[in-house]
C-alpha cells in the first residue's frame, strides 16, 4: 500500500518481541497484560497486539470498549480488559465479545450485579490505593463489593488490581501504595481470583511482588524506560518507533527575513532553509518551535511556529529536496524530544495522529503499511 505524503511512522515490531522476551526473564512465572490503549500508545494496536501475542504477552488491556471492539473486529480473541469505565447499558456487549471490565465505582457494582445478563460478564475489581482516579478507596467498601461480586450468578469476579502513581518518580508514595492495597486486600478470599495485578511498566522494572499473578506492560512494550534517571536497567529496551519526513523545498533567505505566522522567526544571516510536511495536525504541536531535528546527521533548529501541516527548519547548508528528516529516532530519542517540550513520552507518543501513516517492519523489511485515517473497510 502506497501513501502520498513524505511523512510516516516506522514501527519496529521486532523490537516489541525483543521487549516482551526482556520482561519475560525478568518475570518468568507471571502472565502478561500488553497496554495497548490509545491506538497501542500511537504504534498500532491491532499489528502490536498480534505480534506481543505471538511473542508470550496472554492478555491485552485497552482504554475503552470501542478500543476493545476494534480488536476484536480484526480477528483478535486473546483476553482484553477494558480499564477504564463502561457504561451500565454496555455490559452487555462487552459479555457476548469476552471483554472483560473494570468494576470501579460501589454504586455501579450495585447495579452491575442486577442486570439480566445472558452472558455472564468478566470483570477485574478496581481499587484505589492512592492514585485517587478510579476505584474503591475503604477496607469496608472493598470486602462488601469483593463479595456482591462473588455472589452475583452474572458476574465473574476473575481480577483485583491497582495503580501506582508514582513507580517512575517517588519510591517512598510507591511503597505507601503498596502497603495500602495489601491492607486493602487482606480480607479477601483470593484464592479462586485468577488476576491480581498492580505492576505498571515503571513498577515492574524495579521489584517483583509474590501474591501478584500478573502484570501490565504499558511504556516498556514499546522499547521505553519512563524515567532512566529514576530507574536504572540492567538490560535495553529497544524504541520500537521512529518519525521521518522528506524536505519539500530548499531556498535561500536573506538576513533579516521573517519566517513562519506571527513573523516570530527572523533570520539573523542569509540561510538556507527546508521546508517539512509536518506539523500540529500530525500531533507536532506548536511547543516544537525553537527543537531541533536531523538532518544528514546533523541537529537543525525548527523556526518559526510550527504550522497546521508544515514547518521550516535551518538548514547548514543548501541540501536536496527530498532528503530525509528525523524527528524521533536514532539521535533524537522520544525520551528527549519530550523532555525539551516539558512533558512524557507518552504524549509526544500518542499525540501523533491518524493521518501519519505506519510503516510496520519485520526483519528489516516492510510488511504491510497501515494508513488509518484512509483506510475505508
């Protein structure tokens, strides 16, 4: 499949199997949730789920039913569970595709428990142990929920899990976490529980836990440490996702010229400048104004604002239209680019957006090229 524009995503699936086969020794004896929410963190969800499958992962995790649906419609049947929070009316749904839920809220459980099901409905109990977004936050609440679950003949109670919100940056909010979710938990019978789960990727990365049967690899599937300076690695992890675009046009400017909307950008010397087909409708924000790229090997300055579908970079000297740009990649690690821009690699991951077309490789070799914004079934 062609595309017609000279920007696109190359995305490395050889390096999610290196990445899962890496957590695996890591943590040999437990299951795996691949978190493939978010279009699969902007890599695909539907290519990466396949092949984190194949590679040992057992279970998928997705933000929301539609993320769930989605793989299902594309022939995926491995376990999904949906984190977020599904709508009463919709449980039904998510019980005749095998979707599993997320029983977050005393009230919705309440009523969960009540519907007239024909298939029971999977479900993984939510507690908050200090993150404060969803789940049950009292020992009460928990025991009296864990049991209305347990009973309830359309319900099958198959999880218990937490989130931490602080593994990549405060190990001692980390550790107060942990003691209250074992607090938490410790008058459950969780001895028919088939996933109790509370290890994020920056989690995970640090400690093992025995009374938990899974985990869920978020960041770190695709090749991503969420904070090298707080977790150092005994191994690598290998960025599965790299940003290209071609140079459209070339001209030389003369010193005092302006540059860009807003006029923001005023050449200082006769320059040569290139000119990128991306910009903040591919998810290259405007905060990008001022970064660098690369360019034959070398860092060139973004100038100007970084407009809808283009932006204008200095270049060294007078190069070839055509020739290649790096925004994410080797020289320029996501980790970096969301640094310079005060944020996570998760955002600067997820922003990019559908119409930038993924080029999935194996063996060095393309694929299949996915181009989502196009692609009409």
């Amino acid at each position: 499949m062609s595309f017609y524009r000279d920007t696109w995503a190359e995305v490395d699936l050889d390096a999610i199997v290196y990445n899962v086969q890496q957590i695996k020794k890591l943590h040999p004896n437990k299951k795996i949730f691949a978190v493939v929410k978010a279009n699969g963190y902007g890599h695909g969800d539907v290519e990466v789920s396949r092949v984190a499958l194949l590679a040992g992962v057992t279970n998928l995790a997705v933000s929301g039913l539609d993320e769930a649906l989605g793989l299902r419609k594309a022939g995926i049947e491995a376990p999904i569970l949906v984190l977020g929070m599904t709508r009463l009316k919709d449980v039904s749904i998510a019980a005749q595709y095998n979707i599993a839920l997320t029983a977050h809220d005393e009230c919705w459980i309440s009523k969960l428990v009540e519907l007239p099901l024909e298939t029971p409905v999977k479900v993984h109990l939510k507690i908050d142990s200090g993150m404060h977004r969803l789940g049950l936050t009292t020992k009460e609440k928990v025991k009296e929920t864990f049991e209305l679950l347990k009973a309830a003949p359309n319900v099958e109670l198959e999880g218990v899990f937490t989130h931490m919100a602080t593994a990549d940056c405060d190990a001692d909010y980390l550790e107060y976490q942990i003691k209250t979710f074992e607090s938490l938990i410790e008058d459950l019978d969780l001895s028919s529980i088939k996933y109790v789960h509370i290890e994020n990727t920056a989690t995970l990365l640090q400690r093992e836990f025995e009374f938990d049967h899974a985990i869920r690899l978020g960041l770190g599937l695709y090749g991503i440490n969420p904070d090298a300076t707080f977790i150092p690695l005994e191994f690598d992890l290998k960025p599965a996702l790299k940003l290209y675009s071609k140079i459209t046009q070339v001209k030389r400017i003369n010193k005092g010229d302006k540059v860009g909307y807003g006029a923001t950008y005023t050449a200082e010397n006769d320059e040569w400048i290139g000119v990128v087909p991306i910009g903040y409708a591919d998810g290259w924000i405007r905060a990008h104004q001022g970064r660098n790229v690369i360019v034959e090997g070398k860092e060139c300055e973004i100038i100007g604002r970084v407009c809808m579908d283009q932006l204008m970079i200095r270049l060294p000297h007078e190069v070839e239209m055509g020739t290649m740009v790096t925004l994410i990649g080797d020289g320029m690690p996501v980790e970096r680019v969301a640094d310079e821009i005060g944020t996570i690699s998760y955002e600067i991951l997820c922003m990019l957006s559908d119409r930038v077309p993924r080029v999935y490789k194996q063996d060095r070799k393309i694929i299949t090229v996915r181009k989502m914004r196009f692609d009409h079934e």
